[in-house]
C-alpha cells in the first residue's frame, strides 16, 4: 500500500455510543458506507500475511503475561548489573578525568597565577573538554585499564574467567554452609549426638546450628549448572541465587494482586515489589533475606485462590497448601516466621467475628450464626489452613528439632515483639551488642515512606537530605493507605456509592500520608485511628444491615489481612531499620489494588458515554498511563544495583587465604566480630565471635583486648579464649555468683603466667581445687595458634568496640536490677550482702541516684561505659627540641610535655602518648585540660620520620590501645605479636595480620632505638 494511501482518522479513536435518536437514513448510510470501506480494505490487504485483528485481539487478551515477562526480563537484568559491576567505569572515568583537570589546573595556576578563580575554572574546564575530544582513543583505552584494576580488587578468577566476588558479610555464613552441602550433603562440619554443629563458631567450643533452605538453593543451583555443564563457582552459584527467587517472587507477587483485584493490580504489584529499594539492596549479596518475601507471597496466593474458589475441593486444596507453606516458611526464617501466619489467624478471628455479628444484628438470632453456609464455610477452610501448617511445621521440624509448641504459641509472637527493647545491657550483665546494631535503629513513622519509595515525591528530590524528604508526601505510600481503604469498602460499593466511597478514602487517606500527621502522632494511636478507620467499613456493613453478594465476600476477608498486615509491619519498622523489608509486601499489594480499582472506576465512568474500540483505547491509555506509577520505583532499584560493589574483595581474600595456607588446622582468627563469616568460609578456621553469635560475653572480651594499653592484659584474653572462650568466667561466677567480682577475678588471673599464683589467686575466692583446675584448662592451657587482624574499618568502630571494652559490670548490675523493677532498698540490700566485696549504702546510692536520672536506654549505655572514638590526624613537624603540629598542639622532646597555648592558657590533654625508643610512655594531667566540644580529649605521638610525627587526637581510654599500637604503629615495641601479612586493596582496605607469640619475645623496632626517636 503506498504511503499516502495510509490514514488514521483519530476522531473515531475516542467515539462516543451512537444515540438512538438517530435517523434510520443515517444507520442506512453508516452500514453502505462501512460495506464499502470494508470491501477496500479487503482488496487492499489481500498481500498482508499478519493479521492484526488477531494479533491485537492476543494481546488485548493476554498484555498482562507480556507485562509480567516484561518484569521478569527487568529483574533479571538488573540483578544481572551486580555481576559485572559496571560502577568501575565510571570510577575510572571520573578518576583520570580528576587526573587530567588537576594537571591542567596545576599548569594554569604557573602559566596565569594572577588569573580570577572563576575564569581559571572555565579555561580548565574548556582545556578538558578539548583533550577528551583530541585524544579521546588514547583515554578510552587509559579508563579501560584502569577500571579493569578497579574490577581485579573486587574479583577474582575461576577457570581462566573472572568473577565479582560475593556481597556482604552473611552471605558467607550460607555460602560455607552450602559448600559443606556440597562437600558432604548436609551444612554440618560435624554431627555430635544427633545434633548439628558449626565448628569454626565460637572457638574453640563451636555451636549447633539450624538448617535452613538458602544453602540447600545455592547448592542445587549450583549441581544444576554443573548438569547442564556449566562450570561455575560456588560462589557465583550464591550469587544468581536471589535472582532465581526472584523470579517467583515476581510471579507469586503477580498472583496475589490479580487474585485480590486483578490483572492491573497483578502487575503493578509484581513490579512494586520485585523493584523495591530496600528489597534489592539486601538481596544483591546471597542471604537468606529474600524469602521474607517470596513464602509471605506464596501463603496469600494460594490462601486468596482458595477463598475465591467456586469448588469445596479448591477452596480445601488452597488453604491446605497456604497451611503448608506456613510450616516451610520455618526453614526459611526461623526467628519471624509466625509474622504472616499470626496475620492470617488474627484475621480469620476478626472475619468470623464480624459474620456472626453480621448476622445477628439481621436475624435476631444466634443460631443463625451456625446455620450461616459463609461462616461455616470459613471456619473449614481456617481448620484446613491450621492443621496444614502444623503438618508443615512437623516436617521442617524433623529437620530443624523445632518442636511443636513453637508452632501452638507463634499466636503470642507480637506480644513477645512488642516488649523487643534494645536495652542497654543484657539480663546476664554482659553488653547487648543490638545497641550497636544499625540494622536494630528504631526508624521514626515519618521516615518509612522514603525507606520504601526513596523517589516517590513530586519534583526533583535528589540533592535533598532525609530530613527535608521526611516533610513532603510520598505518593506512593498514600496510594497504599488508599487502597487500604478501598479493598475493605469493595465488598459493598455500588453505583451510588462509588460516588463517595473514593474522594472520601482519598481525603482520609492523604491525612494519614501527610509527614506532619506521622511526626506528631504516637505510633500506637497513628496505627489504631488507621485501623479504626479501615474497619469502620464493616462497622458500616453490620449497622445497615447491608447483605453482602456472595461472590464479593472474600472482598471483606482480604481487606481484613491486608489491613491486619499493613499495621503490623509498620509499627515493626518503627522497632528497627531492618523491619522496613517485611512492610514491602503489604504497601505494594496495597499500592497495586489503588490502582486497580481506581483504574476500574475510571473506565466504570467512561464506559456511559464511549463503548467498542473508544472504551478500548480509554483502558490503553489509562493502563499506559497507570504503570509509569512505579516506574521511579524501579529505576531507583536499577541504579542500586548498577552501583553494587562487595564488601568483600581480593585484599582479604589474599590475607585470609595465607592465613588457612599457613596456619594448623585448630588455629583460631580473631579480630571485631563484624567479618567472622568471612574468616570461617576463607580460613576455614575456629573464629571468636561471628555474625550469629556476637551478642556473647567474648564481646567485652575482644573489645578490651583492643582498647587495653596492657600487651599483657590483650594476650592473656586472647589465651583464655582461644583455650576455652568464656568457659573461666562461668566456672568463677557459679562460686562467687557475682557477676562483677568474677570479672575482676578473670582480670587478675589472665596476666599471670604462673599458674601457682593463679591457683593462689583463685584460692582466696574460695574456689575448690578441682575448679581450679578446670578455669586453668581454659584460661591457661597450651593454646593455638592466634591469628589477630587489624583493618582500616575498625578505625570508625572504635567507638563500639572500644565502649564493650569499656564495660563498667558494676554498673551494669544496678541497670539490670532496676531493668527487673527491683526497688532501691532492695538492690541495697542486695548488694551490701555480697560476700566478696565491701561496697557501702553511699557507694549504691550514688550510682543509683545517677542511674534514675536517666531517661533513655541510649543514656544508661553511656552511663555504663563511654563510646571511645579518634577524632582525626595532625602533622607534626620539628622545630629544633619541638615537634609543632598542625591543629597547635607542641610536643616539646626535652621536657615529655605535650600543651597547646589558647586564650585560656596553656592546656594539656588528659593523656599524651609518645614513643620513647620501644617504649610507648603515656603522661597523664589532671590540671589545665584541653576540652574538645565539652570532652576530654587524649593525644598520642609517633614518628613518620625524622622531623614528621603523626598526631591523633582521641577519647583518652584509646590512648596507647593495643589497636593503635598495632595498626598505625605497625606493632612498634609489642613482644607478643608478628607482624604475619599486610595488605591493601586500591579500594581503601588496609588489612594487617598479626600472629600470637605466646612466649613473649617478640622483636619489634619500627622506629629504632630511643636516641633514634628523639
């Protein structure tokens, strides 16, 4: 057909439904007209092989499982980014980019000295962009290079072909775990009475362990390639792993909304949560966060195809898989499986409830309530959901030793959440490392929307910060609050009421979305007027006596659970960050019903005046227009995942792999317990403390061998550990039963190396000789080999492992007490009583007094011990006898005098530090001290060179710490510590590995002999 033969006639795009006034002449006309038109096409189109009707007719029919192949595509490619890490190009771009404007500013600054700062900047500016062009070959291939170095430190090579090594820090735990699966068919490294055990864990003791499915993915994911003969890693295998799960979380995700509202709304909240920020962030790495959202997923698909089932047989067979995958979900989350099972029960609770009020208030008569063919109907599918997930449970519980009280009590799992406290200190006395968990920080309700949806604000919101972002409305999470509303008003919308029902839930919805109505309202009476308001529906339903169709009373029974669940896991986002993850499901299957039935209404509006192609095209447009919603939403994900970058790279894979080809077998690595996963899946060696048994009294422990000034009080901890862990201090408390006295005995006897005085020592408590010898086994035996790291990141945790090496167990003991609602006179009481130690009513009152002024239990843990940190670097540079550093502090040689001379006077730090040949000297002050921001601040001193020292400003209980001494001061004077690898990757790690010399003759003279050093 020639071009100037084709025509579209957009006017009948949107035609109008014909009017019956109509003229019979007309109708004649249209038809002759319309034989003719079609007797053209005909003879035009005979040549056409493709019929459009057909095709359009397909898709009109199926666009929804175009769009969700569409979203599956989407995901797989943007996980796909987190493989081969495209954010090195760009480093390298922007890197010789930097290179070339620093040269070219440098040659302006020589040749034009006197130029404006402005115009300097637009020559060089100018210079660049003509080199860039000029030489643009030659620098593509410089980027090149230079972005492949950046991809060598984050990789590694299998096989001739390199891949990006795995992310995060758990994703280690599950990865060692599917290697034992792969090695020997189970995650054990060894059976011990039937029980399974982590040996590497909690060293040299080892812990029992859970299986759990996530290894058992990445180890049949793996077998699979292999099968297909596909070489893989293990480690890639772990990798790809989420995205596989991914893929059914998107169907499952499709299912649920098009089972609650439709195909629109199947999509929608497909797309809204396979593409959530918070989602995808945690899922790039290979833990097991991933399904938290996929079983919720599957129970409600299968739960929601059984209660919109027409058959008893599919309604049973639903809910009987729904119950299934209750009891599954166990081996994928043991901790919070219970959250959408309790969901559903306190649901079916509330929906029954409402029946039989329902028919009551229209019958008159309670036994109307039994003889109700819904109400009946309902409690057999909840006995079938129940009994289901028992049955499930049962079955993980054969694998995972769960017994079945744990399934009977999971009703009581919210109450038990709700008192989930980040108390400063734990009911032993030792330090709760959750305080210092930021995956633990309570996040304010204002805050949550742009935790989900981080761009779903109108305008541009990128250079804005968090606090500005928590004052403007999030449209997506209003849409959330309105679908809420309006899948519990579906079951009793009409005509007449559609009118009301959506500006009503719009205006009530855009209330509680409003920042300031989540600012100043408690979390409990925020989330207890929104459930007023969502149930006020069914108040609504039962006052009227409105009878409900039968095929739109499930409508009542989901608008139950997702309300239900929407409330619950927002007020557990307001307990901790992490929580934010479990809210995504219900905001974007609320999200995703919003559109739907709004969509609906819309087309409901204009389905009076247009009809056939016109209302056709109106549900094109509007579906177009509709799923550019969460588009943002994606593209927001796209870029996490285009800038992925592990945390893990090849400096520590080297240090840790010469550590397992140099060590024994029972060797133990030690350092802050944040990479133990690392150090067990790398080394394949015992590790103090990991991610899943940091909140252990070996925390004090590893922190005070970081902070003491003592080489001997830091080796004798990491003796008594790697001889027994904590095992010395619960043999001494079980005699003394005191808590703090039994610190103070481990802290005695540690620094002793002759066991006499040990025994002495140990005697004087009144500690039989059979324990004695007991607490010498595991504080004082011949102990392995010691493996002590320390990095460049621990230099920004120091507050954190330096404030648990700080603990103040007396203290301790009074928060816990009043934590348990003892009374002052009763701790007192208490106290003065102790059999071990002298303390007077005044010394407890004090304490006390201090204690009940404290409001938080971020107060008390300061209260307990300090958070210790360094406050930054200074140069010193010498000036005959002084060394005068940048921030105007003098250290005069002669005099060991550290001061600097302010308004005020001459004003000392607390404590100096400096190196006196291969002694480290600490000065104390008690006058004239130098406050920083109201502190106390202490200095510590070391060469560069000759006439360079280095000064670092600090809380004073780090100063002298064996960190400093070991890493910025490379183990200068330490007898007990070799220096046994050093790495460092172009990405920032600096990592040194230092190995134990039990015996303490150690040379190290980094700096040389005294005269040297000064």
């Amino acid at each position: 057909m020639a071009d100037d033969e084709i025509s579209i006639d957009f006017s009948k795009l949107f035609k109008k439904k014909s009017k019956k006034k109509n003229s019979e002449h007309e109708k004649t006309d249209e038809k002759e007209t319309d034989g003719e038109s079609r007797q053209k096409s005909s003879r035009d189109d005979e040549n056409i092989s493709i019929n459009f009707g057909s095709m359009f007719a397909w898709m009109k029919k199926y666009w929804h499982i175009i769009a969700l192949i569409m979203i599956i595509v989407f995901v797989i490619h943007m996980r796909d980014q987190a493989t081969t890490a495209p954010i090195t190009d760009k480093w390298a771009s922007d890197t010789y980019s930097n290179y070339l404007q620093n040269q070219i500013v440098n040659q302006i600054n020589t040749q034009n000295p006197n130029l404006p700062s402005q115009q300097k900047q637009l020559l060089a500016e100018q210079q660049l962009q003509q080199i860039l062009k000029n030489d643009k070959d030659a620098i593509d291939e410089q980027i090149k290079v230079l972005s492949s170095q950046y991809k060598d430190a984050i990789s590694y090579q299998y096989n001739g072909k390199r891949y990006i090594f795995l992310g995060d820090i758990d994703s280690y735990f599950w990865l060692r775990f599917a290697r034992n699966i792969v090695d020997h068919g189970n995650i054990c490294d060894e059976i011990k009475n039937g029980v399974c055990y982590d040996n590497l864990a909690n060293a040299p003791l080892g812990r029992p362990d859970v299986p759990n499915i996530h290894p058992y993915m990445i180890a049949t994911t793996y077998k699979v390639a292999q099968f297909f003969g596909q070489d893989i890693p293990l480690m890639h295998a772990a990798m790809i792993t989420p995205t596989i799960v991914a893929i059914f979380v998107v169907i499952a995700a499709f299912f649920v909304g098009l089972l609650l509202v439709g195909k629109l709304g199947g999509v929608i909240t497909a797309l809204l949560i396979s593409s959530n920020v918070m989602y995808v962030q945690r899922s790039l790495g290979s833990d097991n966060d991933i399904y938290t959202l996929l079983f919720p997923l599957i129970i409600l698909a299968f739960l929601f195809w059984g209660i919109n089932a027409k058959s008893i047989k599919q309604k049973i067979a639903g809910a009987a898989l729904s119950g299934l995958f209750v009891g599954f979900f166990k081996f994928a989350w043991e901790h919070g499986w219970w959250n959408i099972f309790v969901m559903i029960l306190y649901s079916f609770i509330i929906y029954l409830g409402f029946v039989a009020v329902q028919q009551i208030f229209i019958h008159k008569n309670i036994k109307a309530v039994l003889q109700n063919k819904n109400f009946k109907m309902t409690v057999m599918i909840l006995v079938v959901f129940y009994v289901a997930g028992l049955v499930g449970y049962m079955m993980v519980g054969s694998i995972t030793n769960a017994g079945v009280e744990g399934y009977v009590d999971a009703p009581l799992g919210p109450l038990q959440f709700a008192k989930f406290q980040k108390a400063a200190v734990n009911m032993n006395m030792w330090p709760n490392v959750i305080t210092t968990v930021a995956e633990f920080n309570p996040l304010a309700l204002s805050r949550i929307p742009q935790q989900l949806f981080p761009s779903a604000y109108f305008g541009n919101i990128s250079q804005l910060d968090a606090d500005k972002k928590a004052n403007m409305l999030n449209y997506l999470f209003l849409l959330g609050i309105i679908g809420i509303l309006l899948v519990m008003s579906e079951a009793i919308q009409t005509k007449s009421r559609n009118k009301w029902i959506l500006p009503i839930s719009a205006i009530i919805a855009l209330v509680f979305a409003l920042p300031r109505m989540m600012q100043q309202v408690p979390v409990f009476m925020y989330l207890f007027l929104l459930g007023v308001v969502s149930f006020s529906y069914l108040a609504f339903i039962i006052f009227r006596k409105i009878k409900i169709d039968e095929d739109k009373q499930h409508h009542i029974f989901t608008g139950i659970i997702l309300t239900l669940w929407f409330l619950a896991t927002l007020y557990a986002t307001t307990k901790g960050v992490r929580f934010a993850l479990i809210v995504v499901p219900s905001i974007s299957i609320a999200i995703g019903c919003c559109i739907e039935l709004i969509y609906k209404k819309v087309i409901e509006l204009f389905s009076d005046s247009y009809e056939g192609k016109s209302i056709l095209s109106i549900k094109a447009v509007l579906i177009i227009i509709l799923l550019l919603i969460p588009v943002g939403a994606a593209m927001d994900s796209y870029k996490v995942s285009e800038s992925f970058i592990p945390n893990y790279n090849a400096a520590w894979d080297t240090a840790l792999g010469n550590i397992k080809d140099n060590s024994q077998e029972d060797a133990i690595v030690n350092s802050w317990w944040d990479f133990g996963h690392w150090f067990k899946y790398r080394t394949e060696r015992g590790v103090t403390l990991d991610g899943a048994t940091q909140n252990g009294p070996q925390l004090h422990w590893l922190g005070k061998l970081l902070m003491t000034d003592d080489e001997k009080v830091s080796r004798g901890i990491l003796r008594m550990l790697d001889c027994g862990a904590n095992t010395a201090f619960d043999i001494v408390v079980n005699t003394t039963e005191d808590v703090p006295v039994a610190v103070d005995i481990i802290n005695e006897i540690i620094v002793e190396d002759d066991t006499e005085k040990v025994r002495e020592i140990l005697s004087e408590y009144g500690i039989s000789e059979y324990d004695i010898g007991r607490i010498l086994e595991n504080s004082h035996c011949d102990a392995p080999e010691n493996f002590l790291i320390t990095s460049n990141d621990m230099i920004s945790k120091a507050g954190v492992w330096a404030h648990f090496g700080s603990w103040n167990f007396y203290k301790a003991e009074i928060a816990q007490m009043n934590l348990v609602g003892m009374s002052r006179d009763e701790i007192v009481q208490n106290l003065t009583s102790r059999k071990y130690r002298n303390m007077t009513e005044n010394e407890i009152d004090k304490m006390y007094n201090e204690l009940s002024r404290l409001t938080s239990d971020e107060a008390v843990n300061a209260w307990i011990a300090p958070w210790p940190s360094f406050y930054g670097d200074s140069t010193c540079v010498r000036s005959g006898e002084e060394f005068t550093c940048d921030n105007g502090i003098v250290f005069n040689i002669d005099a060991k005098d550290c001061s600097v001379n302010t308004s005020n006077g001459m004003l000392h730090p607390t404590k100096c530090s400096y190196v006196d040949g291969n002694e480290i000297v600490i000065k104390e002050y008690q006058d004239n001290l130098l406050m920083l921001d109201g502190r106390e601040i202490g200095a510590m001193l070391w060469p560069q060179s000759d006439n360079v020292w280095t000064l670092s400003f600090m809380h004073p209980n780090l100063v002298g710490s064996m960190f400093i001494r070991l890493y910025w001061m490379q183990g200068h004077g330490l007898k007990s510590f070799d220096k046994f690898d050093e790495q460092r990757s172009p990405l920032g790690s600096v990592i040194y590995t230092w190995k134990v010399d039990w015996e303490g003759k150690s040379e190290n003279s980094v700096y040389g002999t005294s005269e040297d050093a000064s």
